[in-house]
C-alpha cells in the first residue's frame, strides 16, 4: 500500500465508524478511541507480531533471490533447445499430421459402430421388456376388453396418434399394454416399444421399421425451460416419423397434466389429429372385471358353487352393488386392492363408497407442507366444504380463507383472491370439477369430500360437523364407545359434541327428508 492509498483508507474507515457513533449516540466516546488509535504509542505485544512479520518477510525474499539465480541458467539453457526443435518443427509437421488424421478417421469409424451396435442393443433390450410387460398382462387372467379398445383398433388405419386419457387407476397401461398385443397379433412386422421416459425416444427411432409405441405417464407439467425446449424436440422428431409412416404412437395421461399442459397440446403438431379414448365402462364390463379378480383370489359369490376352492365368500347383493360404483382411485384399482387384500376386502362395500386411509394422507400433506400453495390449496378445499360443497369464484370469502389458513397453523398471511382462483382451477380434474353452467365448483368425488371432513375435523370439529350431510354422518361417524378399526377412516365424535350432531341430524331430518323429527330418528335407527 502506498502512502496516499493507506491514508484515503484510513479516512474512509474514520467516516464509516463516526457513521455508526453517531446513530449509537456515542460519538464522543468513539472519536477518542480514534485518537488513541492514531497517536497513541503501540502495544508491546503488536510491536512483537509486526516484528515476527517483517523478519518472516525479509528470509522469504533472500529464498526468492536465491532461487531466482539458481532458475536463470536452466532458463538460457531451455531457450536454446527451443530455438532448435522450431528449425526442425516443420519437416516433423509434414511427417506427422498424415498419419494423426488417419488415426481420427478409424477411430471415428469405430465409435460410430459402437454407437449403432449400442443403440441396437437398447432397442432389442426394450422390446424385451415390453414383451415381457404385454405377456404379464395378458397371462394374468383379470383384463377384460372394452368398447375401448374395440373402438381404438377399429381407428388404427384412420389416426396415427392416440390419447388415453384418465385418472390413476382406471387401466390406462393395461390398455395400452392390450393395444400393443393386438397390433402385434395382426401385424407380425410391428416392433413393440413401451417407454415411461421421453428422454429415450431418441433412442429408439432409428430406422423405418413399423413401430408401434406405448408412452406411459411421461407428460410432467412441472419442468424447467432447458427441460422443455428437450421434450420440444422430441415430439418434433415423433411428428417426423410418423409424418414417414409405419408408426402408431400412445400416450397415457391425467385429466390434470392434460389440463396444465394444454399449450402443449395446442402447439404441438404431433397432437393436431389425435384420438382421445374414452376409458368408461359398462355395467357389463365392471361385472365381467370383478369376477375375473373374485375368481383370481378364490373369493366364492354365492351363485358360485365348489366351496371348498374358495377362501373368502362374498353375498352377491354387495357384488352387484359394487359394480354400480364408481370409486375415486378407478374402479379396476379398486377391485384388485379389493380382491387381493384380505383386510380392504372386510371392509366390502365400503371401500368402494367411503374415503381410504391414502386419500386422508395425500390431503393431510397439503395441509402440514412446508410450500404455502399447498396450505392455500388446503385451505381452499376446507372452505369448499364449509361452504356446503359448492362455490363461485366470484363469491370467495379471503377473509374466512385466512382464518382457515391460520386454524391449521400457517403462518396468518392474507390469500389474495387470484391466487385462490388459481389454486382451484390447478385441482380441477384431480380434486374439484367445474359447472361450467352456473360457474361453480364442487368435489370430483364423494370420497375427496370426506377426506377433507375428516383431516379438517382434527383442527375444528364444530365446524366440519355443522355441514356434514346424511351419508357422511352415516357412513364415517362414528359415537365415543365404538370399537376402532385402523383400515376404516372414520370421524369419533366427542361426548361434547354430541349435541352438535343432534342439531345438524335434526337440520338434515328438515331439509332433506322433510319428515318430523321422530320420524327421522327411526330412519337414522334403521340406517
């Protein structure tokens, strides 16, 4: 430091410190600190640490100097050597660079075949796989064939691009799994791909063989630019090869990825002349499919005969009311869970009308995450239900939105109404759907509304019992001496809250059933 440097840093540092004097009140005390460290004399033990320093600094420069002259002769002696490898540079250039380029080619020669003979070895080892996948599938005795897949291979020469479009649980894969066999069957030339990865299309389009190909669940609304701009490229060169022909594509997806990622569908030419499956399923199929899993797992309906074969038995009144459900996880989820879990299968009919343990858990993360759109997407399905199941998006209370935020132990913010429009139109098709006709939403599901109740009423019971309706209150309330079963998720109501309940039956008994009091409670007996 020279001395004009080390004396403007001294003046910047004295301002800075009488800066902070000033806004302590001290400034007296620390401009005599100042002066004492300016003019005083110096501390023995400082005066001892810079004499260390300088003594340390004078032998490090006589090992530099001494080093220094030990360098300079090797460095003559390199510069000569230098000055004649440069004369003979020229003729070891013409010798060398014949021989260097023809390495590069056979070495580039040889990576290209490895990388033929690599991509080769992944296609053959997926179309393994995918064999294997359709085999189990086909083998494991329960699928039964839907108008669905009829219609999709009376469509095979009419689209090349197919969508199949439903929430988990309703059998997308296994569609798509039958529709790779039965293209398959009738057509010998088909490779049959399954991927759950689009990064891996790439590849496996390497040649212009006929290829029917299954992406399962690869849609993720969730991605980065870099990620997109990638994904971009690849419905890019999808859309190349089926614009060369001999392809079939298949894609599994939610309503709600479809609905999140609806640019993407509107931008992409792949999709511009896509078929959209239809998953439902007729009372006949729902029969047929139960009955496969029954027989699978060796549960005997009563028409069935040969008791000795079955293990568990099951009334053909419950099997037919089961058929007419329609349960929030699908009904071909539901009835092998049914069928090959002994426990959910004590449940009965039950399981297919009444919330399960998974849904409660999946929204109690909602309400206990750590991300803030979580808590206001909670707090956005309580108020749905304080609200008899049924709001408008231009009649929301922010102010009771907050209050729920704040009962569950969020941290107290105000939720501006744009962001609760938005958290409800991101649940649509998983939690919520929309009346497009009165411009309301209401639960997808019977079951999401009482997952809601039940994780709600941990934090406010009084509430969460003031709007139960009927079949709530029949189906999982329960009184303070009933014996608990932990694979039925249940309301028990306090003994202080007993009259709570009374007043909400007595609601109901006036409402809905318009019957007198004594006349509903026989009915609530009944039940």
């Amino acid at each position: 430091m020279t001395d004009q440097e080390y004396k403007r840093s001294v003046t910047n540092i004295e301002n800075s410190v009488m800066k902070i004097a000033s806004f302590c009140n001290k400034e007296t005390y620390f401009r005599a600190k100042l002066q004492e460290a300016k003019h005083g004399t110096i501390q023995y033990s400082l005066y001892e640490k810079y004499k260390e320093c300088l003594t340390e600094i004078v032998v490090r420069q006589d090992e530099f100097y001494k080093g220094l002259s030990e360098i300079l002769p090797k460095l003559d002696n390199i510069e000569s050597k230098i000055a004649w490898k440069s004369e003979m540079l020229p003729s070891v250039i013409a010798e060398k660079v014949p021989k260097i380029i023809e390495k590069a080619f056979e070495e580039r020669y040889t990576d290209h075949e490895q990388n033929l003979e690599m991509f080769s070895s992944y296609f053959d080892k997926v179309k393994y796989q995918t064999k294997l996948e359709i085999q189990n599938h086909w083998t494991d005795g329960t699928y039964v064939e839907t108008e669905t897949v009829r219609k999709c291979m009376e469509k095979l020469k009419e689209y090349k691009v197919f969508l199949i479009c439903g929430s988990n649980g309703m059998g997308k894969s296994r569609i798509g799994l039958e529709v790779l066999r039965q293209i398959g069957e009738q057509d010998k030339g088909y490779d049959l791909v399954m991927l759950s990865d689009l990064n891996q299309v790439k590849r496996i389009i390497t040649s212009g063989r006929k290829l029917a190909l299954f992406l399962d669940d690869i849609f993720c609304f969730r991605t980065c630019l870099c990620q997109k701009v990638q994904y971009d490229k690849v419905y890019d060169l999808l859309h190349a090869r089926k614009s060369e022909g001999n392809i079939k594509i298949f894609f599994t997806v939610e309503p709600m990825h479809k609905k999140l990622s609806r640019e993407l569908f509107e931008s992409q030419r792949l999709f511009q002349s896509s078929y959209d499956i239809d998953l439902s399923m007729t009372y006949d199929e729902k029969k047929q499919l139960l009955t496969k899993y029954c027989t699978k797992h060796k549960i005997k309906v009563q028409s069935v005969t040969n008791e000795d074969t079955y293990d568990k038995i099951l009334d053909h009144r419950t099997f037919c009311k089961i058929v007419h459900t329609e349960p929030y996880m699908g009904y071909p989820k539901a009835c092998f869970m049914f069928a090959s879990n002994k426990r959910v299968f004590q449940q009965g009919l039950r399981f297919f009308t009444h919330t399960n343990n998974s849904l409660i858990d999946e929204i109690i993360a909602l309400r206990d995450g750590v991300h803030i759109q979580d808590n206001v997407t909670y707090a956005t399905l309580v108020y749905l239900l304080l609200c008899g199941s049924s709001i408008s998006i231009t009649e929301i209370d922010v102010q009771r939105l907050t209050a729920i935020l704040k009962s569950c132990g969020n941290i107290e913010r105000f939720i501006p109404t744009h962001l609760t429009v938005q958290s409800m139109r991101n649940m649509e098709g998983k939690y919520v759907t929309n009346d497009s006709n009165v411009l309301k939403y209401r639960f997808k599901h019977q079951m999401i509304y009482e997952a809601v109740a039940i994780s709600y009423f941990d934090v406010d019971p009084s509430s969460v019992i003031s709007v139960l309706e009927y079949r709530c209150i029949s189906g999982i309330t329960r009184l303070p001496n009933f014996s608990l079963n932990e694979e039925e998720p249940i309301m028990i109501i306090p003994q202080d809250m007993l009259s709570n309940l009374a007043k909400r039956l007595f609601e109901i008994s006036q409402t809905e059933f318009k019957t007198s009091p004594f006349e509903f409670v026989q009915l609530l007996c009944e039940t």
